[in-house]
C-alpha cells in the first residue's frame, strides 16, 4: 500500500501527458467521439479490457478477478463545457468555444493512471475492478445512461469510488465529506396566460407580465418563510421571456429556473409549493398558470463507511494534516449520485490550487487550469481505494 504513491510518481510523466492531449480536444456531451477514441487508445497500449455502449459514448474498462466476491467500479467523467478558452498554454483547446474547464480532462487521465497500475498488479487483486469513463456529466446525466445499460451489474458493484478537482484546495489536500455532499437539481419551467390587448386600454387585457411579476415575488419567499431555516433550499429563476411589442398586453410568458435541495422531503414540500403559488397567483389576476418540473440529478449521499475507507488511506498516504473535512454540503449537482443510490460509495475532492503557480481560477471560468502534481495523487487514491474494499 505504501509504495502505491511511488508507482503513481513513476507514471506521472504518462499522467499529464494524457491529461494535456484530452485538454487540446475537448467535447460537449455526448459528442465526445475523439475522446472516447483517445481513451481506447490508451486502454489498448495498456492492453486492459472493455466494452463499449451503444447510444453514447461511455467507455467501461474491467479487470475480473479469479474467485472475487466483491467488485469496486471508479469514475471519471469526460465532457467538456461550451467555454472559449484564453489560457496560452501549449495544450490550449484546439477547439473554438470548448473547453475543459472543469477537470474532466484530469479525471479521465488519472483514471487511466489507476487502469495503469491496477493491470499491472492484476494477479494480486483480491476483487473485480470497473473503470467508468462516463459522457455527459454537464449535461443530460450520462451516469443514468449507463446505469441503464447494466454497468453496475454482472458482477454487481459493491463499492463505488469518484473524485472532482477542486481548485479552492491546494494541491496535496483532500477534502472529505459525511452523508450529503451535493444537492438535487429540478428544472422548473412556468406558462403563464393572460389575454392580449391594445396598451392604452389594459382593462380590456389580461396582462401576464405583471401576473409573472408578482408570481416570481411570490417564489422568492418560498425560502425565506416556508423552509425551515435549518433546511436548504434554492429556487433560482434565470430566464424570463414575454411580450411582442412595448405597447401590445402580453397574453403569455415563460420563466425558466432550478431548483435545488437536500433531501427528498424539502425537495417534495418545494415543488408543491411552487405550484400551489403560481396557480393561486394568475387566478387572482384573471390568468391561468401552469408549472413543470424536469427531474435532474438526486442529491449525492456518501456512505460514511466508504468516507472512513477514503480517510484512512489520504492518512496513510499523505498524513492526517493533509485531510480538510467539509462541514456543509453543496448546492451544485454531480450526476455521480446516481451510481450511489443503490450501492455503497464516496465522492471526495482533490486539491488543484497552486498560489506559487499561479493556479488560481475557478471552475467554469474560461482561465481554469489545475496543478499537475495532483494528478499522481488522485491516482494513488484510486488505486488504494481498491485495494482496500
């Protein structure tokens, strides 16, 4: 276990060289072909087997072990953003408005560093191994894709290992969390219907402007006096559209939001409420209303067994000190929950940030690049996670 870090920093070259190539070309959801090419290439030179998935483009990697009564999977996700780049590095998109910037380039590479090194000691693992190489984590949820395609099964998945870059932490950290570490994400898309008319005569007019005026008031309140203040919830509404011309009564308008909570009750009681406001609201003023939610992703809970595996190992590895606990959970979504749901797993973050370098931005930002010395240490987990199930 202690040389597990060695055999990472010997591969570290390998590592960043793989991480830089998927950087050049990055891919929005579901469009990742050259990548997912570029991934087969790498398991070929490593000479591990997989499969492929009709429909999309995921990859699955397996090592099956003689005798084995339990299988880990681990998972990297590997889209990209529609983001212009502006960093001037020599591994800078190739492509215009595309971009890795949120990590998914070093996922994937220290993934494959895990592939490296778990084949390489094949005949010592005492369980199954899956490596998850899933599309469309920023988009349509890629791990329910899979999910469906039975990845978790045959054999069936008794332990579930995934990390995220994190470029609040400096590199050589990790940051753990107990029981709810993101939230769960709901689409809300709200129809609201006047009556058109003529603006100098509005009597004669139902106008859904200002029924959507005094309806997204209303929501705002949801939070601040219906949700237990120990309870999280946001409700967000980034899009409003409505109205033809600056003297025509709007007769409909559209409001697009998310909403995100942390536990299935709050997430219920919210949903309810919205609906219960909208329709109250537009009948008041003579309208009609109508609200729809598109399910996103359910909120990530880690087991806190499969937490206590991960800490002891950052101990073991880099020492007590290097261990930085999160004491509330995130709004932001992770479609990683979805593999968790049914199986015992832990989702933690490794440290990107390097002052002295100047690896400072945030994810999602267009200038985001992350330290390479982490990569070795996100493979080392990997690997030690496995061996330790």
């Amino acid at each position: 276990m202690n040389n597990i870090l060695i055999k990472a920093e010997e591969i570290k070259d390998w590592i960043i060289e793989v991480r830089r190539d998927l950087h050049s070309t990055p891919e929005l959801g579901l469009e990742e072909f050259i990548t997912k090419e570029k991934i087969k290439k790498y398991l070929d030179e490593i000479g591990i087997d997989y499969v492929e998935f009709k429909g999309h483009t995921a990859v699955m990697a397996f090592i099956n072990t003689v005798d084995a009564t339990k299988t880990a999977a681990i998972r990297a996700d590997i889209d990209a953003l529609p983001i212009d780049e502006v960093s001037k590095t020599s591994y800078k998109s190739v492509f215009k408005g595309k971009m890795h910037a949120c990590g998914h380039d070093a996922h994937t590479a220290m993934l494959l560093g895990a592939c490296k090194i778990l084949y390489s000691i094949k005949d010592t693992l005492q369980s199954n191994v899956k490596f998850f190489f899933q599309p469309a984590e920023e988009t349509v949820g890629g791990a329910e894709l899979m999910i469906k395609d039975g990845c978790m099964e045959n054999p069936k998945v008794d332990y579930m290992f995934g990390l995220h870059v994190m470029p609040h932490i400096d590199t050589g950290y990790i940051e753990l969390k107990y029981d709810t570490l993101n939230a769960s994400t709901d689409t809300i898309n709200i129809t609201i219907q006047g009556k058109d008319g003529h603006g100098a005569y509005p009597h004669q007019g139902i106008d859904a402007i200002v029924i959507a005026a005094h309806v997204i008031t209303a929501i705002q309140s949801i939070v601040s006096r219906s949700i237990d203040p120990t309870d999280s919830a946001v409700i967000s509404l980034g899009v409003i559209n409505g109205g033809v011309k600056g003297n025509v009564i709007c007769d409909k308008v559209n409001i697009t939001g998310t909403l995100r909570t942390l536990d299935p009750t709050t997430r219920h009681f919210t949903k309810e409420r919205i609906r219960k406001i909208v329709a109250s609201t537009c009948e008041s003023f003579l309208g009609h209303g109508v609200v729809e939610f598109e399910e996103g992703y359910a909120p990530l809970v880690n087991n806190n067994d499969v937490v206590n595996l991960v800490k002891r190992n950052v101990e073991d590895m880099l020492g007590h000190d290097k261990i930085v606990m999160k004491s509330k959970p995130s709004l932001g979504a992770e479609d990683f929950s979805f593999f968790i749901e049914n199986t015992k797993g832990a989702f933690y973050h490794l440290g990107c940030r390097n002052e002295d370098k100047k690896i400072t931005s945030l994810l999602h930002t267009s200038s985001f690049d992350i330290d390479e010395d982490c990569l070795p240490i996100g493979v080392a987990l990997h690997v030690k996670n496995v061996l330790s199930i």
